[in-house]
C-alpha cells in the first residue's frame, strides 16, 4: 500500500506512526493547500512528496491508496475524487455527512472494484472482537449503555462567541459526529441496524450539538449511546443480558480491557498489544487488499452506510441541519 495524505493534524500523525508499524504499508506522500502547512509531517517523517494541488496527487502513478483526514464536509469531495482517478480510498471517520454521500463513493467503489475503507477504529480491535463472541454468554440481551464523554477546550472558545471546526454546522461537525459515532459503529458491529433511532441533544446557538444521547431500539432491548464535548465523566460501555454483563473500561475508541461477569464468576480480558489504537485497522486494510479479500470491504462499506443512515436518523430527529442536507 503506498499511501497519499490529505490532512496534517493530530489523526494524521498517528496514521502515519501506526503504518511504520505495519509491514508493506508506505505513506509517500502529502496534499495540503499549503506546503508549510504539511512541512512539519515531511520533515518528522521523511514523506517523499508535497502536493499543493489536489489532482496532481491523484495523477502520482506510486500512490494506490488515498487516506482522508480532511474535515468531516470535505471527505466525500475528497473520496469521489480520489475514486474517480481510481486509488483505493481510507476516509477517517465520520465516513460522509449524509446517506446520500455515502450511497455515491460506495457505488463508485464497487462499480469499479475499488477498495474504501472508513478509519474507524472500533470495529477492528481485537477486544471488540472478543466481545462480539463473548455475546451468547450474556442470554437475551436487554439493555447497552455506551458512554463517551471528552470535554473539550473548543467548548471553552465557543462559550466565548469563537466556533472552532468541531462546533460548525458548516464542517457537518458536533458531538454526534465527533465521539457518539464510535458508540453507533460499536453498536452496528455487534447489534446491525436498529429499528429506530431518537437522538436528544444539548445544543448550542449555532445548531450544533454539544453532548447528546441517541436511542437505539433494537428487538427486545434498548441502547442508550451517550456523547459528549461539553461535560466530562469516564468512558465506558456496559452490555447487560439475563445472564450476565460485559463492561468495557474505557471509550469505543480504543476500546481497552473489559470484564465479563457471570454469575458469581468475573474473568479480565485485554488482547490488545499495540499502543497506537489506529495499528489494528491499518492491518486489516493492508491484509484484505493483499489478499484481495473485496468481499471483506463490500461488508465494511455496508457497514458504514448502515452507521451513516443511523447518524443522519439521529441528526433529522434532533433537526442538526448540515450544509450537505440541502444538495439536491
């Protein structure tokens, strides 16, 4: 895999840190509108190339694969492009802004058997994994609390009349699209598509939510997906059954040792055993296009719009409107 950047923040740092760690995984190369802008990534870790036109990156014959960390507005612009000029697509999370989006590069993908992988972490932690067959123990499933709350000091600024990115409708931002989508993607990886979806949110003057809980109700019970910007308390997610319980010590995001209680019995699991939470995606992408296992992506991409159409449900329920809802 030799890999174009887009994108030169904090996401993009541990992408590239996490691929040094994973064999036949290059990233060679780096689009930003700015070159001092991507400098500091060229210079920390010797990426070959700066692209300061977008289509001059798409046309490099070395790069197979694109990876998006653009804002969360730009990353179907930046996918379909990339689609387009025929490199395989990694999109950061949140996957599109909108159903319709995600319908359009998934489409382009399969029509032309490339490969789209959304960076989204959860789903592919070998502890998730671990849950997902720990799940039978629990009996009939009857309540999921998912919890990921991280305040941030862009709330601080907003307070003050200053939006960042993460608080502008305009960037199809908030705490939904910030931290609860890893708490959907935790709950479609183990559950699928719920049969409906209410989201309540905290808002701020601008239309955008600060903290919010989504309901999900699945057949015979219920999740509750809690996410916020504006307050702080642990993370964690705790599954309860008629038998049992898993309660997992931290944010979907890295989803870090958990506990599985049965009866009077309570094991301790972890199989994590790299550091850099993004390592254990990178490794699935690079096995799957080695293996040109497109199966495996036609379910992951299926899996993405299934989050995506979860988000948007929550989002018209609490009538968040997005720049990208209005194009026809």
């Amino acid at each position: 895999m030799k890999i174009g950047l887009i994108g030169s923040g904090v996401i993009t740092d541990a992408f590239i840190q996490a691929s040094l760690e994973v064999e036949n995984v290059e990233c060679i190369a780096i689009y930003s509108r700015k070159e001092e802008t991507a400098r500091k990534i060229v210079d920390k870790y010797q990426v070959k190339q700066i692209y300061t036109d977008y289509q001059s990156m798409l046309s490099d014959e070395n790069l197979n694969f694109i990876y998006i960390a653009s804002p969360n507005n730009l990353h179907y612009e930046h996918a379909i492009k990339a689609l387009e000029n025929g490199k395989n697509v990694i999109c950061e999370k949140p996957f599109t802004s909108t159903v319709k989006e995600a319908e359009k590069i998934i489409a382009l993908a399969k029509s032309k058997n490339l490969y789209l992988f959304e960076a989204i972490t959860t789903i592919h932690f070998p502890n998730f994994q671990k849950i997902k067959e720990a799940i039978p123990l629990l009996g009939a499933m009857k309540l999921v609390q998912c919890n990921f709350s991280q305040y941030s000091s862009r709330y601080d600024r907003l307070l003050t009349g200053e939006v960042a990115n993460v608080f502008n409708p305009a960037y199809s931002a908030g705490s939904l699209a910030d931290l609860n989508i890893y708490n959907l993607h935790f709950a479609a990886g183990l559950f699928g598509e719920p049969g409906q979806v209410r989201y309540f949110a905290n808002m701020a003057e601008n239309g955008i939510d600060t903290s919010g809980i989504a309901l999900l109700k699945y057949e015979g019970f219920i999740c509750e997906c809690t996410g916020a910007k504006d307050s702080y308390s642990p993370s964690s997610i705790i599954l309860q059954g008629t038998k049992g319980y898993i309660k997992m010590n931290g944010p979907p995001s890295e989803c870090p040792s958990f506990e599985l209680g049965l009866g009077n019995t309570v094991k301790y699991f972890n199989e994590h055993t790299h550091s850099n939470r993004l390592v254990y995606e990178i490794i699935q992408f690079e096995e799957m296009f080695h293996l040109n296992n497109y199966k495996r992506c036609c379910e992951l991409m299926d899996h993405s719009l299934r989050v995506v159409r979860m988000a948007e449900a929550a989002r018209k329920y609490a009538k968040i409107l997005f720049p990208a809802d209005l194009v026809e």
